[in-house]
C-alpha cells in the first residue's frame, strides 16, 4: 500500500504509473533482481525489464552484479530532481532553438498562397455552438452582418436567441439586414439596428455574412454541418449577391 500511494505522488513529478511503481519497489528492496522488484511492484516481469531501462537513462536506477546475478539499484530520491532539472534545461535550450527559427517559420508560412481563404468545418452536433462561438468572438464594433435565417430551426438550439443576439449586437453597434423563414413574425428592430425581409421558401440553413468572412450551417441534427470561410475577395462575392437580393426584395 505504502508503494502505491508513494509511486501516486511520483506520477505529478512526471513519471508514468509503472514507472513510478518499478522505482518505489526498487527503491524498497534494494539491490534486487528484477522477478523481485516484479513481484514487489506488481508490474509483469517483461514490462519490468522494459521500464528499467527507461529509468536507467533516466539516471534514476542502475546496473549491477552480485555474483552471477545482475540486480538492479534504485539511485537516491534527489535523481528524480536532477532528472526533471536535466528536462527543464533541455525545454529551455528547445525553446531557444525554436525563437531563432520562429522568424524564418514565418517568412515562409502560406507565401505562396497568401490571399487563399482558410476554411474550416464542423461536422455533428457541436457544429451549431461552434460557429455561434466563432461568431460571437469574431463579430467586429460597427460591423454589418448579412444574414439568412431559417428561425425554427434556429430557435429549437438557441431558444433566446432572438433576445440575446440583438443585445449583444448593440453592445458593438452592429447593424443587421437578415432573410429569414418561419412559424414565427420578426420584425425589423431600430434599437438594435436590425431589418428582416420574410421569405415564402424555407431557408436550407444559416447563412451570416461579416466584414471579410462568413458563416454556413445547415441543420440536420446529429449531422450538422458547419463551415467558417474567412477570404476578403469570396465574402465579398457572398456580400454583393446578398445587397442585389435586398435590392430586388425592397422593390417589391
């Protein structure tokens, strides 16, 4: 019991569990053979060689012979020390290594394709909470958000959404113009500079349009899709297709 507990404390300082066991035993024993420190540590006798010699280069146990016999020493409780002190060096000498490089890493990140939009996708469930996550960080003050909407759908994930999304839009003066379809009436809101046009089709999913990126959710339960496209020149596109159909809704 009194291995267990101890060989526990030594997993926080970084040792794996059969490490620590192997150790503890070793350390209790003495110079032992390793069918012994086996038995003592309750780790199989094969995983037993293996782990000792992960400790050997350590520096936490050694090697030698009484007789004919090969044991095993388990080295002083201060090794664990020096052996976490020789790891916070060598973290230390590759944290070095890596501020010279980090320049050149940069210079040559995507130079080729440095105006290729990033896109990124979610796929199940959490697809809706992540792009709503995204847009909630990414939402910029003054920004305009396009947007076409299917609000039963919507509403079924985020049923306060209607309450909150306006507040959190005027806290960052964000204006909105938003298609949408449902069982439901929204209307436009001059307070939190929203304007809705109703649409007769059901909206296929969730489209939000902002300054230089954009958001597309389609809603089908467990096999959600969610994409995030971040490109100036595409969103563009996206916004200049959405201001001709507003146009052409507004004259009729």
């Amino acid at each position: 019991m009194q291995i267990t507990n101890l060989a526990k404390r030594l997993e926080l300082a970084g040792l794996t569990e059969k490490q620590a066991l192997v150790y503890v035993a070793a350390l209790f024993l003495g110079p032992a053979a390793v069918q012994r420190i086996a038995e003592q540590s309750g780790v199989n006798r094969a995983t037993t060689y293996v782990i000792l010699a992960e400790l050997a280069e350590m520096g936490l146990v050694s090697e030698t012979t009484e007789g004919k016999k090969t044991v095993y020493v388990a080295e002083a409780p201060e090794a664990i020390e020096r052996h976490l002190n020789s790891l916070e060096k060598e973290i230390e000498a590759r944290k070095d290594e890596l501020k010279k490089t980090m320049k050149e890493l940069k210079e040559v990140s995507r130079v080729e394709v440095a105006d290729a939009p990033v896109v990124r996708f979610f796929k199940g469930p959490e697809a809706i909470s992540a792009i709503e996550a995204y847009t909630k960080r990414k939402a910029r003050k003054d920004d305009i958000v396009y947007s076409i909407s299917d609000v039963d759908e919507i509403l079924k994930v985020f049923p306060d959404l209607l309450k909150t999304g306006p507040e959190r839009r005027k806290k960052k003066n964000i204006s909105s113009k938003m298609f949408y379809s449902g069982s439901i009436q929204v209307g436009d809101d001059p307070k939190s500079n929203r304007q809705t046009k109703k649409i007769s089709e059901k909206a296929r999913g969730d489209v939000s349009i902002y300054s230089d990126r954009m958001t597309i959710v389609s809603f089908k339960g467990n096999d959600s899709t969610g994409v995030i496209i971040e490109s100036k020149e595409v969103v563009a596109v996206m916004r200049q297709l959405f201001e001709l159909a507003w146009e052409k809704q507004s004259k009729k």
